[in-house]
C-alpha cells in the first residue's frame, strides 16, 4: 500500500474518474470542486490510497487560512472501496500526520458512515486505533461537510413505476407541471451556466442565505462542464428562464446543489418540472439513486421528502484533532467575536490574496 499526496493534473484526473465511478464518492471529493477554495486564498491537496498502482481510496482535504491560522479540514472522508475497509487506519493516520506537515492548528474528518447500510456510504467500522487521540465532532465550520444523504430509491424502477410510488398530489402536480407549455434543456455554454447561477443567487437574496458569488464559482462549473459531470437543468417559457436546478455526478449518482425558480401566479410548477428530470435523468444513466441533498427550510424539506426519500444519516464518522493548542486557542477566542460577520470576512480573505 502506498498514500500519494499531489496537486499534479495527471493524478487529479485519475482521482476525479475514481471518485466518479466510486460508489463511495462525493462531489466534495472533486479536484475541481477544492480548486474553488483558491478564491479564498485557501489551499488543497489530494491524498491516493494506492495498491499495486490502482486507487482504492483517499481524501481531498482543504488548507483554509485566516491570518495566522491554518486548518486542514476534510470535508468527506475518508473513503475506501468496498473491500478494503482496513485500509480506512491507515488513511485516517495521514490526515493528522499531513496537518502536522502543513503546519495547521487544527484538523477534521468526515467519514460518511451510516447506521442503515447504504451501497453509496460505510458501516461502522471497529478498532480505528487512529482515533483514539481525536475528539468527536467538528469546531472549525467554515468549509462545508455534508451530514447525509437524502436519498431518491431508484432501484428496480422505470419512470412509470416511479412515478406511480409517489403520492396522488406529487403525481399530480408533476403531470401538471408538463401542461404549461414550459420548454427544457440541459445546457451547455458558459453563457447559459452564468445565466441560470444569476437565479441562484437571485432567489438565495430573496430567501435570506447565501450562495458563492458567481466571480468566486464559475471557473470551478465550467471546469465540471467540460468534464461531463455538471449538469445544470433549465425549463424556459416564452424563451424567459422560469426554474434551473444545478447537479453534479460522483460515486455513480447525481446530487441536486442549487436550485431557483421564479416565482409567479399561476403557479408553474418549475421544481416539481425539474427535479422530475433529475430522476428520468439518474433513471436513464441506470443510477440505484439520487441524492436530493439535505438540508434548507421547513417547506423546501417537506417538498424534497415528497419524492419518498430515506435519509442517511452520517454517525459516528465526524472527528478533530487540535494540532497546536496555543494558536488554536487564540482562533477560537476571536472566532466567538467574528462568526457573525462570515461574510465580511470571507470579503476580506479575497481582498487579502489579491495583495
């Protein structure tokens, strides 16, 4: 066995196709999705369990930086192939040895382990000596980690079939949805990417949450475009953009990342439109499923769960490891007055690498 730690283009194209067709794989594992930290002056690099030269797992771990502050955070993973669970030791023991490397104050893991077995997601696993020096959970939470999977079943369905599963009102308002005369299209160019990520953000305003900011994002979608793994969905009508819904592929399924819809009287329907076509989508690509994503409002988790999802919780798998417990002291003292001003400082870390 052998880790490789690499930055390299040949060896994140061979990370990026393994973490494509893992079952195990997460967008958050993607070179290009960790290239988009650079916009805030963070850093990251790839760890590549090797066995006799094949990628049999590894993690993507993001370098933030704050002043005098270095984090090494792993928002998902580690990660093995199934098979080579005690492998997983191993992995994890690099993490805190290359956050010592990088001379961080404080790193954390995220192994997407789940109580009800998920072919996408690992078991509990047992006598992971390298955690007996971590603590539970996470304390740095300015770089994304998901919590789960929020799961659309798509395993012995057809569309018609699955469509059938779901309830008479869903049922309804998807076949309502396709009578409005709205026109769809997966696109293609940078110019229709930016277009659907400007509703984004339009309806993140209106909604009160924040999204990246497009100058910070574009070149991370257009990357993913051109590798076949984004998908941005669009449904049009009267050639003005209605709903776009955007999705990435990795670990064989889709995961619904953003969406925006306008909002109008009649009621079009857009989402109902769109995230049907995610599931014809996945049907078509012969996914076992979709990842709808956790997450967001009261109303907006009550419509996700209207496609009969099951939630997979990630248990047991959150860990940290202070590495310098001076400096990670004095962050956590000025975290306590800054955490309400994120935006703020995200502003000012792009303004600090420009310099």
């Amino acid at each position: 066995m052998e880790i490789v730690f690499s930055k390299d283009k040949l060896w994140l194209d061979k990370w990026d196709s393994y973490v494509i067709n893992e079952d195990r794989g997460s967008h958050l594992l993607l070179s290009d999705w960790n290239k988009s930290f650079y916009s805030y002056g963070f850093d990251f690099e790839i760890g590549i369990l090797l066995d006799n030269d094949k990628i049999i797992g590894g993690f993507a771990a993001v370098i933030a930086k704050a002043f005098v502050f270095k984090f090494y955070i792993i928002p998902y993973g580690p990660i093995v192939s199934l098979g080579y669970e005690e492998c997983l030791n191993e992995l994890i023991e690099a993490t805190n040895t290359r956050a010592k490397y990088h001379k961080t104050c404080y790193c954390h893991i995220n192994i997407p382990i789940t109580e009800t077995q998920n072919l996408h997601t690992l078991s509990a696993i047992d006598n992971l000596s390298s955690l007996k020096s971590a603590q539970k959970g996470h304390v740095f939470k300015y770089v994304y980690s998901t919590n789960g999977l929020n799961w659309v079943d798509l395993k012995s369905y057809n569309e018609e079939s699955k469509l059938n599963s779901l309830k008479s009102s869903v049922r309804r308002d998807i076949r309502s949805s396709y009578r409005k005369d709205l026109q769809f299209e997966i696109i293609e160019t940078n110019q229709q990417i930016e277009e659907a990520y400007r509703l984004y953000l339009e309806n993140a305003k209106s909604a009160n949450y924040s999204i990246r900011d497009w100058n910070d994002i574009k070149t991370t979608l257009f990357e993913l475009q051109k590798k076949n793994v984004l998908k941005i969905l669009v449904v049009r009508k009267e050639n003005q953009i209605k709903g776009s819904i955007l999705l990435i592929k990795s670990g064989n399924y889709y995961t619904y990342i953003l969406g925006g819809t306008k909002r109008e009287k009649p009621d079009l329907l857009a989402g109902h439109f769109l995230q049907w076509e995610a599931i014809k989508l996945s049907l078509n690509e012969n996914h076992s499923g979709y990842n709808i994503s956790l997450g967001g409002s009261k109303g907006v988790f009550e419509f996700k769960n209207s496609f009969n999802t099951e939630q997979f919780y990630f248990k047991g798998g959150q860990y940290h490891w202070v590495i310098n417990s001076n400096y990670f002291k004095l962050y956590q003292m000025l975290e306590k007055h800054l955490k309400k001003k994120k935006k703020k400082i995200s502003s000012l870390l792009k303004f600090l690498k420009r310099k």
